[in-house]
C-alpha cells in the first residue's frame, strides 16, 4: 500500500445538509457530503461541500478539493465546479 | 437446515423505560434480567450463558454501561458460556452468538441482554453532549476509528451518515419525504397503543413537515428518541422445552452476512447498506418466503433504515420501498406487513435493537394487547442495525 497523486476532481454521491448544531466551530446550515474520486470510484471521502449555497447542491455533481489548513492537517473539502 | 433451530427465545423481561429517569443502568438491567428469568420460569442457578451488545463502554455516555462481568456478579450467575462486544452483526448480534452457543450445547439457558440509559446521560445538555464519544469539542481530542474521518467535516452524528443513504435513495428512486414519514407516523400510531411507550399523542403528517431539520432529509420524528431502559430476553437449547413455563418461540433462520466494505460509507451500494446481505442469509435458510411473514419489527435509528430493512427482506423490490409505505397502509396493524408495532425507537424510546426482538416475541405470545396483530402472528421478523451492521431472526411459534 502506498500513496498516489490525483486530481482532486470527483463527484458527489450523496449528502445532507446539516442543521443540527453539534460541535463548536460548525455553525449550521452546512453542507455534508461523500465524494467518489475521479481515479477510482470505489474510493470516497466524507467531506464538506464548500463555497455555494446547501440549496444548490446536487447528487452527481462534480466537485474539486480545497484544503483548509487547521493546526497541523490540511483538511480536504469539495467545491461544486461547472461541467 | 440451520443450527439455529437448536435454539428458543424462552423468556422475555424489559425494566422500565423513560426519559432522564435517573436510574443507574445495572439497576435497570436487573430488572430486565429477572423479568426475563421469571417470564421463561427458571431461576438465577438456571441460567448458565450471558450475551450482551456492545459490552462495558464509559464513551459515548449512556451508550451502555452495563457489561458481562457487571450482570454476571451482579446476580452471581455461573457460568459456561459468555460474550460481550462491540465487534458482532449489529446489536442482535449478541442473540444470535447465544443461539449458536445453546445449539452447540455451551450453554442451556442464556441470558442476553441491551441496556441504554442515553436520556440520562445527556441530561439537559441536549444530543450533542453525547454524540462524539464525549470528546467533541475539547481542546486537544483526537478521533479515532471512524470518526476521525467524519468529525473535521461536523458530521459526528449517524443521523448524517444515514441521511446520505437516504439522499441517494431519493437521488436514484424517486423517494420522497412524504414517502418516508409514513416511518414515523406508523410507529406513533402504533405507540398510541403502548402503556410503555415514550411518545404516544397522535402525529399528523403536518406535524411531521413543521418539525426541524435535523439533517436532510430527516427531520426530527426521523431520527429516535433517546431513553433510558434494558431489555433481555433468555435463549434456551431447542430440547430444554420441559424447564420451561411456556411453549418458546422458536428461531427459524437468522442472518448475519456482510459481504461489502464495513464502512458508513464506502459500503459499495449506500441505499441497501449491509442489511442487503444479513436479510439475502436468513432467506437462504429457511423455506418460508418473506409472504409468509406476519409482523415486522424492524430497526428504525432513522426512519429510513426501516424502508431498507422492508427492502432487503423482500417485502418489496430494491427502491420500491417508497411507493410500499406510501399512505402507509400495507405497514398498519391491520396492513399487509404490521410494522414496529410497539412504535419502534421512534416513538417508544431508542432501546437500541433489542425492543424489535422483545416485540416479536410480545406478538408471536399473542400478549400485544391494544395492538395485537390479529389474527395471531405464526412467523414474525426482527431486524437491527443500520449502515454496516446488521443482524436479523425469523421466529415462529408452533
């Protein structure tokens, strides 16, 4: 097992739109989602889908990854990108 | 067939049940345990095995509290034959362990057991001071297992993960929440019916689309309450009928399969989550047919795991489950498939698995009461677990 480089394309397979408040820090409404990588898509990561309005989200939309640098992990979350 | 036809549900117990009633959890399981032990009409020295789902846990609080080693010196059993754990097919997992120990002549009487005391545990505080194994939040916590992949996005909750089974439900089917809240009005109609369910005032369809969200697309009455309570039920070797009190009812088949990934959400098809293989496993089991079957009492964490579950045993076809319930006529006491008839978790409290197993037997005794399913279930079917654990029981009574 080792790593290997992708895109960071993908698209969404599904999400919810959160609106209960859970933990400090995450104001709802937020957009959680699971994205399929473009490289192999059997490979999914639960994320947050970024930079649009919850409204606006789509099963099957693709997405690309935007890192949020938070104390020593870069986290990986998704925005909408147009076809 | 199956070695599980070596083995009985012989007697039934569940301590009281509530909102915050401030009951340490041992308390309530020895209620439950010496209701059960009464119930099949043995006693203490009798019972000789012990099951529990998930065992000893401090985090996330009221999640458990009570494991072997507490009941067994509790009630100073002796015993054969034990297990404990987090790591089984769902909760009734623990069941069907015992079942295989009673029919490989471990044990002869097993008592199993589930105790919840979340209500309490959270107190005032509200849902999320218990969801993330009590670390959420704090300075310095680290996640681990899977939550280490789902806190950094806020989503320590199964209501999210399940709710993105259920998104893509309605994404690929066509499912609707108008589909879906026939789950959460069935179970509270059913409710109405029980003394000791939690929530039991009638809720109307308008009521349901009022309530909050809590993460799409469930709302609030999707999503089950949290209470305080234990439930056991003992499971006897099939040829120990003369100890008994009453006539058992008996395991026909059960399933216990998982076949995809164990995730929440690499499971290769989300809408079907691993109850597809549990259910798939008990049909090949057996000769009786999913028409053969009288009650259903089936998981319902969220009220969408319910549809799956209705799917994965055959009552409908894969993504039909929302055309099935609609109205929710075919799930009524009276309908094609009684469904949760004691309100399930939704509306009778989160006794997490096991109160679908205890109703089961309730019904196939004919001890419903209010909601007896009439005329008087033969074959009845308790399934739990949502996401990737599942465990079900076909049960008869001769």
């Amino acid at each position: 097992m080792a790593p290997a480089v992708v895109s960071g394309r993908g698209t969404l397979h599904s999400f919810t739109i959160n609106h209960q408040p859970w933990m400090p820090g995450f104001d709802p409404p937020y957009v959680i989602g699971i994205v399929t990588i473009a490289e192999q898509d059997d490979v999914r990561l639960t994320t947050n889908i970024v930079n649009c309005e919850p409204d606006a989200v789509r099963v099957g939309m693709p997405v690309r990854v935007t890192f949020e640098h938070r104390e020593d992990v870069w986290i990986p979350l998704f925005e909408p990108v147009a076809d | 067939m199956g070695g599980e036809r070596g083995a009985v549900i012989s007697g039934i117990g569940q301590s009281q049940i509530g909102r915050r009633i401030y009951r340490a959890p041992l308390d309530l399981t020895i209620e439950a345990a010496l209701a059960a032990i009464e119930d099949a009409g043995l006693t203490r020295e009798d019972i000789d095995g012990l099951a529990t789902y998930p065992g000893n846990m401090d985090t996330p609080p009221g999640f458990s509290g009570v494991g072997i080693t507490d009941l067994q010196d509790a009630l100073r059993l002796e015993l054969d034959w034990y297990n404990g754990g987090l790591e089984q097919p769902g909760q009734l997992g623990s069941v069907i362990a015992a079942c295989a120990a009673v029919a490989a002549g471990y044990a002869r009487h097993v008592l199993c057991f589930r105790t919840v005391w979340e209500a309490s545990a959270q107190g005032d505080k509200g849902r999320a001071s218990v969801t993330m194994g009590g670390g959420g939040g704090r300075a310095g916590f680290r996640a681990g297992g899977f939550m280490q992949w789902t806190l950094p996005y806020g989503a320590p909750s199964a209501a999210n993960w399940i709710a993105m089974c259920a998104q893509r439900h309605f994404h690929e089917f066509g499912t609707t929440r108008e589909q879906l809240a026939q789950i959460a009005l069935n179970a509270r109609q059913n409710a109405g019916r029980n003394p000791k369910a939690i929530y039991r005032d009638p809720l109307t369809i308008d009521d349901y689309f009022a309530a909050r969200m809590i993460s799409s697309p469930f709302c609030l009455y999707d999503c089950d309450v949290p209470a305080d309570g234990s439930t056991a039920v003992i499971v006897s070797a099939a040829d120990a009928a003369a100890d008994l009190r009453q006539a058992p009812v008996a395991v026909e088949a059960i399933g216990t399969a998982i076949r995809g990934r164990p995730s929440w959400d690499q499971w290769d098809d989300l809408t079907t989550m691993a109850l597809r293989d549990a259910a798939a496993m008990l049909w090949s089991r057996t000769d009786l047919k999913p028409d053969d079957v009288d009650v259903a009492e089936l998981y319902d964490g969220f009220s969408f795991i319910t549809l799956a579950w209705l799917e994965a045993l055959g009552f409908c076809a894969h993504g039909e489950g929302g055309p099935f319930i609609e109205g929710g006529q075919r799930i009524a006491l009276d309908g094609q498939v009684p469904l949760n008839t004691h309100g399930g978790q939704l509306s009778g409290g989160r006794l997490h698995g096991y109160g679908f197993l205890h109703e089961a037997c309730v019904q196939l005794r004919r001890e419903g009461g209010n909601r007896q399913v009439a005329p008087t279930p033969k074959v009845a079917v308790a399934g739990a677990g949502g996401g990737p654990l599942a465990g079900c029981l076909l049960l008869t009574r001769r």
